[in-house]
C-alpha cells in the first residue's frame, strides 16, 4: 500500500493524477498545511523540508523497507518507473519528458506560485512584484505555447511532464492569464481535462477546503513566516 500525505494544491495534484491515470490504489493522508500539520516531526522524517507531498511505498520497486520520498517531480519520476507507464523507457524520449518536468519544477511552478502570492495574498500589492511575476508567467505560457504548436502533449506521448505543467495552468485566472491568447497551451489543457484520471486527482481533497482558497488569513503566518529550524 502507498501512503500519500496530501493538501490540495497543484503540486499536491500533480501526485493524485498519476495515481488515478494509473489506476492505483493509496492511503490518503490530509495534511493540513494552513494549520501547519507539515511541521510535525513525524512528518518531518518523511518530508525533510517539511512540504508536500510526500508518499511512503510499503511495497517498494525492488524490495526492501518502506520507502519514503517528498519532491513531487521525484515522486512522479519514481511512480512512473515503478509502474511502467507515462515515462518512456527509451532515453531520448524519456529525457524529453524529464527537461520538461525540470521546467515545471524549476521555472512553471514557482512563477505561477509567485504570482499567485502577490496578486491574492498581500494586503497591500506591490505593483513591482506584482507585475514581476505576472509577466515571468505570461512569458513561460508563451513557451510552452510554442512548443505545443505541432504537438498533442508536452512529449511524444502523454507523460508525467503533461500531468506536472497542468495543475499549475489550472488556476490561470488568479496568475493573472488569458488562455485565449495561447491557443496551443489552451487547446492542449482543455484536452487534458476530459481525461477522466485529470479530473479526478484534481478533485482528490476539494471538500476540505469546501471551495474556498488554499491559503487564509489566518493561515499565511503559517505558510509564510516560517524560517529555519534549528535544534
């Protein structure tokens, strides 16, 4: 059985999409990060950085002691070989996939974060910052825009990268965006979410939060305000 520590936001899903693509069975396990359940110590020997989402295999590729791991492309990339499906085996096909997860861990998924931040969480905008992030986003719709120009996923086939990149397209309004100006990226992302295991791994855990934002006000010192631990 794989234990899944879990809140839903797009990193979060990025792990219930591959899981349900792939038909596999898991323990979910809500994390609550606004009321700071990540800083447990339990939860810290898993998830060293103490984010999520982090998974415990207790029936590990190859045998041996449960195995833990946190970092979402890392779990993708572990689930996907596992299991034999959504990262290709051949390696000029697979590394394709992995420089384009690489993107979205490096790159798609903290600007989009950024954005989010400093156009919903402050108080009082910074224009700078506000617009800083906002542009650095437009900028990366753009080149994935263009990379979907002749080409139905992010890969030779549906993979991993395609299942990491759209959470993080998902919630394009708040990032400021307007998928009619990419019709690539959107002709791509609407066409991910018909695909019933999409649906339902975005889905996982959205009654927690009863529809409403991720992140509080009672909840940002939490997320926030959090420096290193030391000790």
């Amino acid at each position: 059985m794989l234990d899944l520590y879990y809140w839903p936001t797009p990193n979060g899903c990025k792990v219930t999409i591959l899981l349900h693509e792939l038909g596999v069975a898991y323990n979910l396990i809500p994390l609550d990060i606004g009321a700071g359940d990540q800083f447990k110590p339990d939860f810290a020997k898993i998830s060293p950085n103490r984010r999520m989402p982090a998974i415990v295999d207790h029936e590990p590729a190859g045998g041996g002691p449960p195995l833990a791991l946190f970092e979402s492309g890392a779990i993708l990339m572990y689930l996907a070989e596992k299991h034999g499906r959504y990262w290709p085996a051949d390696v000029r096909t697979r590394y394709e996939v992995t420089q384009w997860l690489m993107w979205q861990m490096g790159g798609l998924g903290p600007m989009c974060g950024q954005a989010h931040h400093f156009r919903q969480y402050v108080n009082t905008p910074v224009p700078y910052t506000t617009d800083r992030y906002t542009n650095e986003v437009n900028r990366l719709y753009g080149v994935l825009d263009a990379h979907l120009v002749d080409k139905e996923f992010i890969g030779e086939e549906y993979s991993i990268a395609d299942m990491a990149c759209w959470p993080w397209v998902k919630p394009y309004k708040g990032q400021g965006q307007d998928l009619d100006k990419f019709g690539n990226l959107k002709r791509w992302f609407l066409a991910l979410n018909q695909r019933a295991g999409v649906r339902e791994g975005w889905n996982v855990g959205r009654e927690w939060i009863r529809g409403g934002p991720v992140v509080t006000e009672a909840s940002k010192a939490v997320l926030f305000g959090q420096t290193a631990v030391r000790g």
